[in-house]
C-alpha cells in the first residue's frame, strides 16, 4: 500500500516557522511543501475553480512523483447541489487536466443540509471517467444506507472516511480499491492537534481494511497553527510501526 500523506492546502501564513523557514518568500511556498510531502488536497479549489493554466503552472513546481487531489467546486456541491452535474464536471475536469500526471483524486464534498438522493450521486459519478478516482464525503445522516453504498461500490467511488474530533463522522465503509480519509479537528491540546492515540487508532483501521497493493490518500484539514503539519508528521511516524508506507513528512 501506498499512503500517501499531506494536508489540505499550503498556503497558511501561520506556516511560517512551522514549516516555512522565515527567509523562504511565499511564492516558493509551493516548492518548499512539495520537497517535504508528496501530495497536496487542493481545498481552495471549492471557494474558486483555478484556471487550466494555474493547474499548469502548478504542475510545473512539482516533482515527478508528487499527487494533487483536488475538491470539486462547490458550484456543483453546494449551488446545483449534484444536479445537471455535466457541465460542472466537465468544467472541473478540464481545468484539472492542466495538472496532467499530477492529477490524483477528485473530491466531492456535500453540504451539511443535502439529504441522500442515490441516484442523483450515481448520475453525477458517472459524468466523470473511469480512469479519475472519485472521492464522495456526504454530511447527513440519511446517506448511511445499503443504496447509498451499492452506487459508490458500482461506480468505484471511496467514502471519504472523515474524523471530526477524533471520531468517524461516517461508516467506515469500503467501498473501492483505494481509500481518502481527511482529518478536520482533533481533540488533544493544543487545539486543534490529534492525539497519539487516534493517530494509532486511525493507522490500524486502514492497514485492516486495504492490501499493501492499495493507495490510501489521507489529508489533514487541521490547518490553525500548523497543527496539520504536525499531525501529518505524527501520523506518518504511526503508520509506520503499522507497517504501513507512507509518503514523504516533514
């Protein structure tokens, strides 16, 4: 198994010390991350889509072996709430295509008040192509059924296995052969850090339920006082004794 291991977004200016020398300006801030982790999560991809030439630019600064997943656009999460999802994908997939072998996972995150609708998702997933790996991250309760489960099983889409304060906000569900898992706020102290713990506790579900000829991407959205950073750090160092392999961590 791959693990590959990083946080949502690199912009954060409370970085600097952290993870950014004082000396490194900002605009090299993508190629200082980029030498000490080997993907990213794209979160700012949500609020606005980056043009094709941005992606480009991005894929650029980058090296070879370094995975972008990016989260859909919330024109098509939160504005057409997954309806007439064709043009929204196609939009999203043809700016993405700028990232070129960059591309890793396409993330669809839906609003907290978007209560299960199957087989809107299931049109949805299929306006993207066989050969994109899509993860879904539904926020209401009403989605947990054995439906729900059957379109992301058909259509190879992973549940987006999400940790709220240290808990599974969603059934641990696998339903691809690849697995996402985000990390939005710990418990431990300082806020909004992950204990060891959990950090154990999360490596021991994944190594239970992917091969080590799997990828698992899994993104720290704990970004307020590079606790992300750290976290990813942490985890990385848990994996391992879990004998799992992750990516490259500060």
């Amino acid at each position: 198994m791959t693990l590959y291991v990083g946080t949502s977004g690199w912009q954060y200016r409370d970085w600097r010390g952290v993870l950014y020398p004082a000396g490194v300006p900002v605009r090299l801030w993508l190629e200082e991350y980029a030498g000490r982790f080997a993907t990213v999560e794209i979160n700012n991809a949500f609020y606005r889509l980056p043009t094709r030439e941005n992606f480009e630019a991005w894929r650029g600064r980058v090296p070879g072996d370094f995975v972008v997943a990016v989260k859909a656009s919330r024109y098509l999460t939160h504005i057409k709430r997954l309806k007439t999802p064709e043009e929204p994908v196609d939009r999203l997939l043809s700016h993405a295509a700028g990232l070129g072998d960059r591309l890793g996972p396409v993330l669809l995150q839906l609003p907290p008040n978007l209560r299960a609708d199957p087989g809107l998702l299931d049109a949805c997933l299929a306006c993207f192509p066989a050969d994109i790996r899509v993860a879904v991250e539904p926020r209401h309760d009403s989605w947990w059924t054995p439906e729900v489960r059957g379109v992301l099983e058909a259509r190879r889409a992973a549940l987006c296995w999400a940790d709220v304060r240290a808990r599974p906000a969603a059934p641990l569900w696998r339903t691809a052969d690849w697995g996402y898992v985000r990390f939005h706020e710990g418990r431990a102290k300082p806020w909004p850090r992950y204990g060891r713990q959990a950090l154990r506790t999360w490596a021991e579900r994944i190594a239970r339920a992917w091969s080590p000829a799997e990828d698992v991407f899994a993104y720290f959205n704990n970004d307020p006082n590079g606790a992300a950073v750290k976290d990813a750090r942490a985890f990385a160092a848990t994996a391992r004794r879990a004998r799992l392999a992750p990516t490259r961590t500060p």
